[in-house]
C-alpha cells in the first residue's frame, strides 16, 4: 500500500507517471513529492512506487 495524500491507494508497483494517468492528473500542474523528496517530471516513468512510499500530490490552481 502507498500512502497517496493521507489515503491508503493499491499502486505499489505502478510509476509515477502511470498512477497519475489512471486518476486523470494534469502533469502540467502538479508537483509530486515521494518520501519527502520532490520527484523531477522527467522521472514520473521511471519512478517505481513501493510498498511503504508516501506520496503528495499538489495541484496548482489559477484564480484572480
């Protein structure tokens, strides 16, 4: 299990990449950070989620 924004998510094994595909996130606004370390966008396919990972994901918003 990974810890995905405080929630418990089945995605070990998944990338990156692939985890923010199947829930449909814009990777144009967002940041990942991965155990305390913020993942580079050119490593969201490369980076392999594992069993015990905590991940934050914060989206950037637009507004005036």
């Amino acid at each position: 299990m990974v810890r995905i924004n405080g929630e418990e998510k089945a995605a070990a094994g998944m990338t990156v990449a692939a985890y923010l595909e199947a829930e449909a996130f814009n990777t144009a606004r967002i940041v990942v950070e991965r155990n305390g370390e913020i993942v580079p966008k050119d490593r969201y396919g490369a980076t392999a989620l594992e069993d015990g990972d905590e991940l934050e994901i914060v989206c950037f918003m637009g507004g005036g």
